[in-house]
C-alpha cells in the first residue's frame, strides 16, 4: 500500500494529530532524511490573531512568526527549512515549511481556493490526489511530504508508523459525519532492560609492620701478620774471637699478627611505603531479561493490512524468494542464510537498533551475533543481516 497511488519521488501522508506529524518528521530526520526534502503543512488555529494583521507573512519577515512556528512544531521547527506562519485567503491560518512554504508564499497574498493542491501538483502529486489532500488540510489535518527518491519505502514506512494515511488507505478510516478519522488503537510493548550501578565496598586491608630474621653473614677482612724466618750459613774454620760459653744463652725476637674484630652497627636498606592509587577495569555481569512481543490472533474472515511488518515466519517467503532470485544458482543453501535474514529483521524493532544506520549499529550487531551465535562467523551472515536491516520486503 503507498502513501500514494502513483509512485514517483514524493510521499505523502496525512495526521490526525499534528504531535504525531511531528514525531514523524523526528524519525525522518534520525533516519537521515536532509531537511530540505521533507515539507509540512499544518493548520494553527490558535494562529488566527497573531497573523490577523499581516496574512501575507512568511518566517523571514519577522522574528514572532518564526518561533511561533517552532513552537508549534517543538524541537524540529529550528531544523526544518523556510518554517513560517501564513494565512491563505479562503482557507485559514497555516504553519508551512519546506516545498509548501515557498509554493504558498504566493497563496498567501491571494492565489485563495486550490493554492494547496497547486503547491502538491507541483510536487509531483497527481492532481486528483492532490484535491483530496487539500480537502483533508482544509479539514483540519496536518500534511507532511517526503521527497524521498530512492528511499521511497522507507519514508513510507515511517509516516506509516507514526499513524499518516494517505489516498489510498483512506478507506480503511471509518466515516464519521462525513470526514475521515483513523480509528487506531496502540499495544505498548515493553523490555526490560539492565541498568547497572556500583558502590563502593571494603575489599581488604593491607597492613605493614617489621620481623627481625636472624641470618649468618660472613666477611672477608685482609689481615696481615709477621713470620719468623731463620736462615743458617755454615762457616768452614774460621777461627772465634770468644771462647765457648758456659750456660744457656737465648736471642728473643717479638713477632706480631692483625687480630680482626667484629662490631654490629644499624643501616637502612630498604624503604617501604604504602599508599592507594584507583585502577579502572570492567566486570562483566549478566541477568536474564523479559520483553513483550505483539501475538496477533485473527479469527474469520478478516482482512488484515498495513501496521505490523509481521512476524519473521509471516514475511520469510518474501525473503527466500528474493535470496533465491539471487543466490539460487549459486549452489548455498537458504538454510545456511536464513538465520542471518531473521536476525537483521528482528533487530530492526529493537529499541537500542531503531532509528540507527548500518554502519551505526554494525559494530554492536557483531558483538550480539558472535554472542548468539559462536558457530557462525558474522563476516558470512553480515551481507544477510545487512539486506533485511537495509531492504525490508512485505510491507
């Protein structure tokens, strides 16, 4: 189903309520859609007295007008490009942005009756369908344009998400007298998630104190001492001076030696210290968590469209049939690429995922998946996970 019946590069969708038209413009920008694609019409009764003098003001001609266009439109109105208050004659008061606020510019000084459908028609817009959403600003309702080119699912899937409707799927609204209103009612799905604190807590203590260890410690001390030499010559008859003595008589010599000794004196040969210094790391910790998951039931004959991407085995033909067109006579299996197909298209509803670029969440991707999954090397399932994260089909 498109936000409009003949694709060309501009999508279409219309809000009830202009909170989720903002909300919308958001997620395009997340998404990384350039401001000067997405334009907004939205009506702003609470308008009508400030512009009452000057209905021909645009949001360069004066400062009030412009932060009462971002106000209106919260934190997007400083993004969006050309955002202004005007007045168009016939219709009413307007805040326009984008392509609308520099196709009615003109509107706004008299181009009166059919200035919205001209401004869509020159968007792209075929001229029937451009009628009609101009009846639905008129009643009230915020218009929001797209000038997606290329990436024209996935700015249809995101003003789908937030609640637009278009030409199309105005069908599906219920009448009620004689205007379209969506008739929608929202299931919140929740997950827990882990939330991780720390504190401080004594982990030991470490006390420093002084034993006395006795050891044996030898030196080596050069000493010196004297030795008694004695040297005997022998004479042949050489006649003596004195007679031979009677009595003992004796030569006495003195010979001294160095006797070393030991005194024990304190010295210092170490200093300890103790002190604390902080050291980082990280711990790993983990718990089992719960999320909802949406079960939809349907029971007789009822049509279903739109809203859900549905489950992985409600869509997973679409993926075989397109794998196949591809890789078929490649001589892989769908069995061997399947896991990586439902895994990116799981992914893409998480809350911590949404919202996010390939090469935003890559890296995380092939932290989970090596988790998940030891046996599977992720550079062989990431071409799978990147085609559905990239290219979702049964919209």
């Amino acid at each position: 189903m498109n936000m409009s019946t003949t694709r060309g590069e501009t999508v279409v969708g219309v809000f009830e309520d202009r909170e989720r038209a903002r909300e919308a413009i958001e997620a395009l920008k997340s998404a990384g859609f350039d401001a000067d694609t997405i334009s907004v019409l939205s009506p702003d009764r609470k308008a009508t007295e400030e512009i009452a003098e000057d209905t021909g003001t645009h949001a360069a001609s004066g400062a009030a007008t412009g932060a009462l266009a971002g106000g209106v439109l919260g934190g997007v109105g400083g993004w969006l490009v050309g955002i202004g208050a005007l007045a168009i004659p016939g219709v009413g008061p307007f805040i326009a942005a984008g392509a609308f606020a520099t196709a009615l510019g003109g509107a706004a000084i008299g181009a009166g009756v059919g200035a919205i459908a001209g401004a869509l028609v020159g968007m792209g817009i075929p001229e029937e369908h451009a009628k009609y959403y101009e009846d639905e600003a008129r009643a009230g309702r915020t218009l929001v344009t797209v000038r997606a080119a290329s990436r024209y699912d996935e700015a249809q899937e995101i003003l789908r998400d937030h609640d637009a409707y278009d030409v199309e799927s105005r069908g599906a609204a219920e009448q009620r007298g004689g205007r379209t209103e969506t008739n929608t009612e929202r299931v919140q799905l929740r997950e827990e998630e882990l939330v991780a604190r720390t504190e401080s807590r004594e982990a030991g203590t470490v006390a420093v104190g002084k034993d006395i260890v006795s050891e044996q410690r030898t030196l080596e001390v050069p000493v010196r001492r004297e030795q008694v030499t004695i040297d005997r010559t022998p004479v042949a008859g050489q006649p003596s001076d004195r007679p031979i003595e009677d009595g003992e008589r004796t030569i006495s010599v003195p010979v001294y030696e160095e006797h070393v000794e030991v005194e024990k004196r304190p010295v210092v040969y170490e200093e300890v210290s103790v002190g604390k210094r902080e050291v980082r790391g990280t711990e790993q910790v983990s718990e089992t968590v719960r999320r909802e998951e949406a079960r939809i039931e349907q029971s007789g004959d009822v049509a279903m469209s739109g809203g859900s991407r549905g489950s992985w085995d409600q869509v997973m033909p679409g993926y075989q049939q397109r794998w196949q067109e591809r890789y078929g006579t490649s001589g892989d299996r769908w069995e061997d690429a399947e896991p990586g197909y439902r895994y990116g298209y799981e992914m893409r509803d998480r809350p911590e995922y949404r919202g996010r670029t390939w090469s935003d969440v890559e890296p995380d991707m092939r932290r989970d998946w090596s988790e998940r999954n030891p046996g599977r090397p992720w550079d062989r399932a990431s071409e799978s996970v990147r085609e559905t994260w990239e290219n979702v089909t049964n919209r």
